[in-house]
C-alpha cells in the first residue's frame, strides 16, 4: 500500500517561503539538499510525517505560471476561526471563512491562503472525514 510521504511546489525565493510556511503553519525545515543548479527544502511539524517540499531553481528570477492544472494544498486545523484571525493579522492574503454543506449538513468550513509564489492553500476545519 502506498504512503504519501510530500508534495512538491517551486518557489521563487528560499527564505521568503520558508518564513511563509513557517509563519502561516507551523512548518519548519526538516531538511535541505543543495545542488549545483537546485535547492529542496523539505518542511514539516509534529502533528504529521508529510512534508511540503520547496524546489528552488537557481538562477530563475521570473514567476512561475501556476497554469491551470495547480488545484491546491490544504492544512486543516482545530480553530479555524483563530487561523484565520490570526494568519491575517501577519499581512498575509486570505479569502473569507466559508461554509460548505451537502445534504442539509456540514461538509466542511474552509478559507484560502495564498503564498508568495501565488499557490493556494485551503485550511479547513477538523470536522469529518477533514481531520
């Protein structure tokens, strides 16, 4: 059976995301591997195994094109309302709190964050099969 051990994104800048997802989510570095002409910075926390892994390729100064085919990364958290308060107050974009219902219930209370590099990350409520 197959484990998922981490996603990966590209980024732009190294420290500028590495403070983003250390600010927003808890993540610090749980490794980084430097190479002649890339950087992967592996970042994680306690609460799982699964890592976000940034690819930094040197020398690219222009944005990279999300296209369409990006969807999104998504945390979820025991206050979502505290999250969000609070990932605001550190002058980061969020969308509003939403809540998504299916069959006259709850299915899940989420907002977007978005990072430097332009990707979107859901945080969701713990709630459901969102745990």
């Amino acid at each position: 059976m197959a484990k998922s051990i981490h996603s990966m994104i590209r980024v732009l800048d190294e420290d500028r995301s590495v403070d983003f997802y250390n600010k927003a989510f808890g993540l610090d570095v749980a490794d980084r591997l430097d190479f002649e002409t890339f950087t992967l910075v592996y970042m994680s926390n306690a609460e799982s195994e699964f890592e976000l892994e940034l690819t930094i390729n040197k020398g690219r100064s222009e944005a990279y094109n999300l296209g369409d085919g990006y969807g999104h990364f998504a945390v979820s958290v025991s206050d979502l309302d505290g999250e969000h308060a609070r990932i605001s107050a550190l002058g980061f974009t969020t969308g509003k709190i939403v809540e998504f219902n299916r069959d006259g219930g709850l299915l899940a209370r989420f907002f977007f964050v978005t990072d430097p590099d332009g990707y979107k990350i859901e945080v969701l409520q713990r709630h459901g099969r969102f745990k």
